[in-house]
C-alpha cells in the first residue's frame, strides 16, 4: 500500500527514522522543519518543506492535496493541538509524540517535581491507562497532557498519541549515550553511576517509534501507545553495550547513592527508582537497546566535536549538572575502598 505522510520535526531523530521507514513502503513523505538539513535524505519520495510549524498558512500549503496521515514530532501544548485540530481536515489520521512522563505516581508526582515534590514512586511498570498528571500550563508533563487530551477529545479524525521513554537514536539534540560516549573517547576508564547503576529508566528507539507510527498509519491503532524497547536496560547495561560498540571497555563503579538527586554519579538515565513502561502490544518489538543503539553511537563518535559539543546537544547542555566534572568524579572515585 502506497500512501502519503507529512512529518512535523522530520529534520530530527524521530523523523528521520519515520521517513526511512515510510520510504521503505513506496510511500511519499512531507518533511517539514525550519531547514533542510545539509545531510538530508537523498530519496525521490522525500520532499522537504522549509517553515516554522507556528505559521499555520505554510502549514497547510505544504499539506496541500492531503495525507493519509500527519506525524507531529514536536507537539508540546494546548496550541500545538489546537493547530493539528484546525489542519484535521487535510489528514486520513492524526499521530502527535507525547512522553512517558505524563505517568504519575499516587501523590500526583511525575519527574518534573522530583527535585522538589520527591521522586515519585510508581510501584508498577505503566500500562496506558495508568494515571496521568492533571493537564496545564505548569510544566513540561501537563503541557503534554494538555495536548493528549485535546487531540483525545475534539479529533474528527482518527488519532494516536505516542508515550516514548528516553529516546535514543541519530540527530538527537538530547543524546545521552553522549554521557558514555565521551568518557570513551576522552579515556575515562572507571566510570561512577549512582544508585549502583541498577536502575532503569526505560528506553526508546527511534526506529521502534517509525513502527509504532508505521501501525498508527496502516492499522486500527489504540489512541494511546507506549512506545517502548521490549525490556529496559540499566544503566549499566546502556554503558556496556555503547562500549560493546565502540570496542572500548571501562569498569563501571557503581555508587551506593541516597537521595535525589545524587550528589556523585549523575548521568542521564540514573533515577532514584526504575520508571518502565507496559509495552503496546500492537507495536512489533524489533529488537533490544544493545541491538539498535549502535547507529546512535557511531553518530556521535563520528560527528560530534569532544569539546565543543554543547550547540549540537542543547538539551543535555541544559542539565543542572556538569556531565563531565572529570575533576569531581576522580575525588569521588579516589575516596571509594
């Protein structure tokens, strides 16, 4: 089945991935950012777009004809939803990229509130009909909520909303294997994590995501889908199958850690306690972290500067933590037994 999709973000890690995918099928895919990236796609089927998704007059000329289905990659808010809804009617389907941490605990906690509410204590891996934050302006996780439940509630069209964990893949702004991959090929050899490096913060490839939206596109999809690897991995075990890749080996020094955040071996996926997601059965389970993380890897080994890596990754820059405190991590590890 040939068909037509127009991608919202598919200068990005999730729209590259969906664009292959897609490709890979005969179909025609839209791609739509602010630039053409430089490295872009070279495939008859791919016609990239050049606008900012807020001009909703660009919007629609580039949905022009209609599409079976429209991918947002950068759905965000109230407005965000407001915008798909008004552009429903060029589209067979709707599919909007939410995240796991609309997930809330008893108390109403998500991740946003950890350093201030308490690390929210989930007890169970999340199905999707587990509860939600309440939708709102507040933070990040109810601006998402606030988004599902518009699109939920007011499409006229079929739609589906993603919950991915931590996303991994090529092109990301927010790549954390960079924590690894650094370390590697700066000559880290011991690398502390805290809270021993046993929890798990459940992970989410690209590509699996290019599935799930490949079912949204040509199935019966449920509204809400997690999107998820079939088991998460610790952190740890990121780091050692990012070594496995790399050939590089490091012993990983695991932090009796109390607390959060941790005061000693902070990374990207080390949570006070494990956040897993119940995976949407619909969605084929193409592999583990270990088997697809290896293209997310030789992209940063192979194109992102060791120094000057902060305006190509501005999401982990933002951390409230220097990722890369050499100095403190080698006091930490030279008052360990």
């Amino acid at each position: 089945m040939n068909g037509r999709i127009a991608i919202v973000g598919g200068n990005g890690q999730i729209g590259r991935a969906v664009a292959r995918r897609f490709v890979r099928e005969g179909w025609r895919v839209t791609s739509i950012g602010r630039t053409v990236p430089s490295d872009r796609l070279a495939n008859a089927l791919i016609t990239y777009e050049t606008l900012d998704r807020r001009n909703g007059t660009a919007l629609r000329a580039a949905l022009q004809g209609g599409v079976d289905i429209l991918l947002d990659c950068l759905s965000f808010d109230l407005e965000d939803a407001e915008q798909l809804l008004d552009l429903q009617h060029c589209t067979g389907k709707l599919c909007a990229v939410s995240s796991a941490s609309v997930y809330a605990d008893s108390k109403g906690r998500t991740l946003d509130e950890a350093a201030s509410g308490g690390f929210p204590d989930y007890g169970e891996p999340l199905a999707t009909d587990h509860r939600t934050v309440l939708p709102g302006p507040q933070t990040y996780s109810t601006r998402k909520a606030a988004m599902e439940r518009r699109l939920l509630e007011r499409a006229a069209v079929p739609v589906s909303v993603l919950r991915p964990g931590a996303i991994y893949g090529p092109h990301s702004s927010h790549a954390r294997e960079w924590f690894f991959v650094k370390r590697l090929l700066d000559g880290r050899r011991r690398i502390p994590l805290a809270y021993g490096g046993a929890t798990r913060f459940h992970t989410t490839a690209s590509d699996h995501i290019a599935e799930a939206v490949w079912i949204v596109a040509t199935a019966n999809a449920s509204p809400i889908l997690n999107v998820v690897d079939p088991e998460p991995p610790t952190t740890a075990e990121i780091g050692a199958a990012i070594m496995a890749v790399l050939g590089i080996e490091a012993e990983i020094v695991g932090l009796e850690t109390e607390g959060s955040p941790p005061r000693d071996g902070f990374n990207p996926w080390g949570l006070l306690r494990d956040m897993i997601c119940v995976p949407s059965s619909e969605i084929p389970a193409i592999g583990q972290y270990r088997d697809l993380v290896a293209p997310a890897v030789h992209w940063l080994a192979e194109c992102m500067p060791t120094d000057d890596w902060h305006s190509r990754l501005p999401v982990l820059a933002a951390y409230p933590f220097d990722l890369f405190d050499y100095e403190g991590e080698d006091g930490c590890l030279s008052g360990l037994a």
